[in-house]
C-alpha cells in the first residue's frame, strides 16, 4: 500500500479514486492532482514509482489541506462558532441541525435515535 500524504491508499484502485481515500481530497482535487503530477488517472495505485509518490506527496503537501491539519481546522471552526454563542454554534452545542432543516420530523442523524416520552397518550385534558 504507497503511502500518500501520511494515509494508506488501496493498492489496487485507481489512483484517482485511492486519492479520495484521503481526508479532504475528493473528486475534483484528485482529478487536478494528478494533472499536475502527470500521472495517467487509470493507473493503479500499485503500479506507481517511488518518485511518482514522491511527487504527489509534495503536491498534496504544498498546496492542499488535509487529514489532520484538515480535522483541526473545522473543529476550531466549531469551537469559534460556539464561543461566540452564535445561533449555528447553539446548533452544535444541542446536536441539531445547523443549516435551517426541519426537526418536527427527520433530523435523526443529529438527533439520535427517537427518545419515547412516557405518559404523553393517556393524559386528558
């Protein structure tokens, strides 16, 4: 497995999809990658010399932010958002959705799993 940009990349895929599995890198910056490195996006990742990783770490070190770096960066986002008690960070701090969705119905990915509030049924009023 050639490691690329501090990751373990498949071995037998594509170097244009092996470069997604980085953090940060998707289609688009894999694909300019590459056309920066002048490496045919068909190749296995396999198949690729030491000076061709080489360069593609050199790259992806130079001019993209990823892993890591890439993580600590949106967690300070966050964390800024909630220091300044914005609505999006009191979004953040309750697990809800950030980005004006409904939560009346769906939002279970933020929420968790439904919570069953006992005696709600049966009260007459």
């Amino acid at each position: 497995m050639p490691r690329i940009a501090g990751t373990d990349v498949p071995d037998k895929k594509k170097i244009l999809y092996a470069l997604q599995y980085i953090h940060g890198i998707g289609e688009k910056f894999a694909a300019d990658i590459l056309n920066e490195a002048q490496i045919d996006p068909a190749t296995r990742s396999a198949n690729l010399t030491e000076q061709e990783v080489a360069s593609l770490n050199a790259i992806i070190d130079s001019g993209y932010l990823v892993e890591g770096a890439l993580r600590r960066q949106v967690s300070q986002n966050v964390q800024r958002l909630k220091d300044i008690r914005c609505y999006r960070g009191d979004r953040h701090r309750r697990g809800l959705p950030a980005h004006g969705q409904r939560t009346r119905c769906n939002a279970r990915t933020r929420k968790g799993r439904k919570k069953t509030v006992a005696g709600k049924k049966g009260v007459k009023g």
